[in-house]
C-alpha cells in the first residue's frame, strides 16, 4: 500500500454506529507513518469497524507499556527495535562502541528485556498483546568484520530468542513471524538513516506498509477454518490408483513424487490439530482401502472420516460430508487436482474455499501448504481438537443407535449414561469457549462475535458469569461443547450469548443447561438476548418448544414454564464455580 493510499483509507469516514477498537501503540521512535498504515490495513481487514490508535511518549517504549492501563485500551501493539534495550544500538545517541562499551550494553539489553518480559505478562492479563520483535538491522558496534558474527552479537540474539520464547508462553501475548516479514520487506530495504536522523522514524515506507499489514493481521486473528476434503489421484499420491496399482503409487524422492508425501504429512498435522480431513474421490473403495494400509502412508485412515470414494460428481460427496460433519461449506476447503472437479464443486458450492493441487510444480505445491496453513493455524491446541475426529465418528454411532431406539426415546438417552461437567466463572483465557462463540453458526442465541477486549470487558463486570458445558457418554467424550455468556440480576438471569456444538445435538444438554440457570442461580426467570439468524434454526426451534407465542427480543422464560414443559432427563451433573 502507498501512502497516500493508506492517508485516504485512514481518513475516510467511519460508519455510524460503528465500534471502536482502541489500539495503544507502544514504540520508541515517532509513530509517524507506522501509526497511518497500521490505521489504513486495520479499516481494510476490519470493516465496519473504527480503530483509533494512540501513542505514548516519545523514547520511552518500557514506560509506555508499564504505565498503560487495561480501561484505556482494547489491545497493545509493541513495535521493538535494538535501540529500546540499549539507546546505543542505535545511531541517535552518542554513547561508546568500545569493546567494554559492547559488553555494557548486551549486559543492559538484557536487563531491559526482563523488564519488558514483566510488563507485558503483567498487561497481557487484561488485554491482548501483539509485539514485533527488533525488525531493524544492528549498527557496525562489534570489533568483528560484518561478514563474521561476534560474541556480543551472538549474546543479543540469544537474549532476543530467549524473550521471543517467553513472550510466545503467553496466551495473551502473539508475536509477528520474521520469517513472514522477511518475505514482504527485504531486510536490508527496512531501514531509512535519513528519516531516523531527520525525524526518529527509522522504517522506510515499504517496510512501515508492511509492518502495518502484518500487524493488523495479527490484530484481526481470524478463526481457522474447521475442514478440509481432498481428492487422492495426483493429489494425495502421484499416479492413479485403479490405473497404476496400490505398489505403483508414490510419494518419494525415487519416484520424483516427494512433495505428495509432504502434503500428506501436512494433512497428518492437521488431523493431530483437530481439523476435519475428509476424501472424495472417484475411484473403486476397495482399491483405495488397500492403498491407505501401505506402511509407507504418512496419513492414517484413521484421521480421515468420511471417505467418499465412488464415481459419482464430487459434489454429491462434499455435500454428504458437510452433512455428516454438520458444519457450513464456508468453513471448509477443497483441493483437487483437476481443474473441472474445482469447477463443478465451485458452482454447487460457492462458499466453499476451492484450491487445486498443483501437480508437478513443487514450488507451487508448497506455497499452497503455507497457504493451508493461514487457513487453519491456531495458537493452541485444545483437548476438544485431539478428540475432534472421534466424536465426529461418535456421532455417527449415536444416530446408527437412536434411529434403533425410537428416536432418542427416554430410554435411549438413558442407556447412553450421559455426563456434563458444568463449568461456572469469570475466565478470561477459556480459548475453548472463546472460539465455540465465535464459530458456532447453528445452536446460536444470536450470532455476535466478540472481540477480545470484548470478551475481557463483560467478564470484567462482577454479575457477569460464564458458563460452560462438557460431555461425554459411553459412545465418548465431546469436550466442552456448550457456552453461556450472560449476567446475574437480583431477580434473573440475562442470557446474552449461548451456543452448543453441533455435534451434541439430541442429547438433551441444552434442557440440562436451563435447569442449571434456574437451580444454580436460584432465579424464577431467565431472559435471552435473542436474534434471528439466517442459521440458527436449532435454537430458534428449541425457544419456540419452551415459550408460547412468537419469540421477541428479549426471550424471557419463567421457572414455572421450564418445569412445565420440560422433558426428563438422565445426565449425571457435576459442577464447579469460580464466580
């Protein structure tokens, strides 16, 4: 982005009634240009939405932070660069490059890390934190050629990966990828002598446009996506199975075929981080069923679930995989090596997020895995992704079970010997909860997604609670499945965000919940700040089987009408409260 690009996308107008997203800029040289393409990339990743960047004060990066408190601000963006752990590694002050001198000042650039390690664990409790770590090349101090790197430039990066480790510790805390820098801003087009000397900005303005792109990439943390389906002839393997034979198909460096076994081990990641992996592809199953027992296979049949293998269109198997994952196509990414199968899926489903494999292009090959990545990377693993696939099969069985059981009768659901372990606080770092309200389209009071600073700001109120479901049966353990976002009155509860995973539907868990309110809370009504959705048909019909009449803003729902038309239920409860 050019400035002037970004000077017009930062100025223009707010939408009324558009939230504001306060952003704290923390940086030891003038924010000037930083400060405009951070506004520019933040207004173009975010729309609708009004951020307002302040700053503190000039040279005094650690102050800024340690003095910044969590009312003043949504989320902090730290900008470091060598001359804020030590003034001397940078050209603006005169202080000393002799050899004791470079030893003073690793020793002092070591001590001002640990004391931005504290501030930063300290502010990040409160509001997230996202940091670039020195971005700027170090001055010629070091008595060694620039070709060889020295005992002192050695000590600096040891205590720079040190902090970058520490800081990454931190759920609150993310750090920008140098790596990813590196490829949009060369580093030795970063660095602007003239403008630091002039005016204390040292970035040149390709590299200020890129930190500000990156920066609100971060800021933005969008959700991952949730699954992926992928064709297996030339995608998976290099050959065609029911052509070339299950010993004939490859992978390898022999067979010039390597990069198919990288996609699979890429796949293999996946799975482990709770993606759902699903195949289609036109071919015999029996044929396929051989190949995925070779020893050699880098993914297990056991990460993958369903598999449709037939040689019907690709669009009848996507559509009875989203069926039974029971997730909305624009969560989802296809890949296929044929140009027509993206199409044809494409037009049947054109939320749907198509990719073609490229084969026999490596490079290529890889720049798609980097971009699979941006698509599903998460910062943490939950137990609920380990146990993801599992319960996806689960459910499978459940519904094999209850369509044999009369429907989920009463005795049914009492056979399965249900648990819910209820989870009642104020935590702020319950990523599992976090994520269920932001991705949950179907089981949704209302559809809001919460921001961060959001999420802290309502359970920072001391009648705020958040309430949490997890459950398991003897077909298996569902995790924690159901959230409760709401507020404790004298006289009532205010429900304002409830979401349940898809894949606890008709176990009763949402009955379960609403007996928790009125029996934990002691409260004779519940009220719901309730909106339609183009998606949320379950919870609309659940409202609509407890209240009579149309369901209006607020939903409010009395004790007496819950125990009147409640159905039995069988769970064995267990409850913790931290409120």
């Amino acid at each position: 982005m050019k400035l002037i690009d970004a000077l017009q996308v930062s100025q223009s107008p707010a939408g009324e009634g558009w939230p504001e997203l306060r952003i704290f800029l923390a940086c030891g040289f003038t924010p000037l240009h930083l400060h405009t393409f951070l506004a520019a990339h933040l207004r173009s990743r975010l729309p609708g939405v009004r951020p307002e960047i302040r700053t503190g004060l000039f040279g005094d990066l650690f102050g800024n932070i340690e003095r910044l408190k969590s009312s003043e601000a949504d989320l902090l963006v730290v900008a470091l660069e060598w001359s804020d752990l030590d003034p001397r590694l940078g050209i603006r002050s005169l202080g000393g490059w002799r050899p004791s001198d470079v030893a003073d000042i690793a020793r002092f650039a070591e001590l001002n890390s640990r004391r931005l390690l504290r501030a930063l664990e300290g502010i990040s409790r409160d509001m997230t934190a996202v940091v670039s770590l020195p971005t700027l090349p170090l001055p010629p101090a070091f008595t060694t050629r620039p070709v060889q790197s020295g005992l002192y430039e050695r000590q600096l990066d040891r205590m720079l990966a040190q902090l970058a480790e520490s800081l990454s510790g931190l759920s609150g805390v993310r750090i920008l990828n140098e790596q990813k820098l590196a490829a949009v801003s060369a580093p030795a087009a970063r660095y602007d002598v003239k403008s630091d000397l002039a005016t204390g900005f040292p970035y040149t303005l390709g590299h200020a446009s890129a930190m500000g792109e990156l920066l609100a990439c971060l800021i933005e943390n969008r959700m991952p996506m949730k699954g992926l389906i992928t064709d297996l002839d030339d995608t998976l393997w290099s050959g065609i199975v029911g052509d070339d034979g299950v010993d004939a198909i490859s992978w390898n460096l022999d067979k010039h075929s390597q990069m198919h076994g990288v996609y699979q081990q890429f796949l293999s990641s996946l799975a482990a981080a709770g993606v759902l992996l699903g195949v289609a592809s036109k071919n015999d199953a029996a044929t396929v069923a051989q190949a995925f027992e070779r020893r050699d296979m880098l993914l297990s049949k056991e990460d993958v679930f369903p598999f449709e293998v037939h040689w019907s269109r690709k669009s009848e198997s996507v559509r009875r995989i989203l069926s039974i994952w029971n997730i909305a196509a624009d969560a989802v990414v296809f890949i296929d090596d044929n140009p027509a199968e993206i199409a044809e899926v494409e037009a049947a489903f054109p939320e749907l997020t198509c990719r073609l494999f490229p084969k026999g292009d490596s490079a290529r090959i890889l720049t798609l895995l980097e971009e699979l990545r941006d698509l599903f990377g998460k910062p943490v693993i939950s137990e609920e992704d380990s146990m993801r696939i599992r319960s996806i099969r689960n459910a499978g069985a459940w519904r094999d079970a209850s369509d044999t059981s009369a429907s989920a009768s009463d005795e049914f659901i009492q056979s399965a010997e249900g648990r819910i372990w209820f989870e009642c606080s104020h935590a702020t770092d319950d990523l599992r909860a976090f994520e269920l309200v932001n991705k949950t389209n179907q089981f949704n009071l209302n559809g809001k997604r919460y921001a961060e600073s959001e999420w802290r700001q309502f359970l920072a109120n001391p009648a705020a609670f958040l309430l949490t479901a997890a459950y398991e049966d003897k077909f298996g353990a569902l995790g924690k499945i159901a959230v409760l976002l709401g507020t404790r009155y004298a006289d009532r509860v205010h429900v304002q965000a409830w979401v349940m995973s898809c894949r606890a539907f008709s176990r009763r868990i949402e009955h379960q919940c609403l007996q928790y309110l009125f029996d934990e809370f002691g409260v004779d009504r519940v009220s719901f700040e309730y909106t339609l959705t183009p998606r949320n048909g379950p919870l609309q019909e659940f409202l609509k089987s407890l209240v009579d009449g149309a369901l209006e803003t607020p939903v409010c729902l009395t004790k007496e009408m819950f125990f009147a038309k409640r159905i039995p239920l069988f769970h064995r409860v267990e409850v913790s409260v931290h409120v």
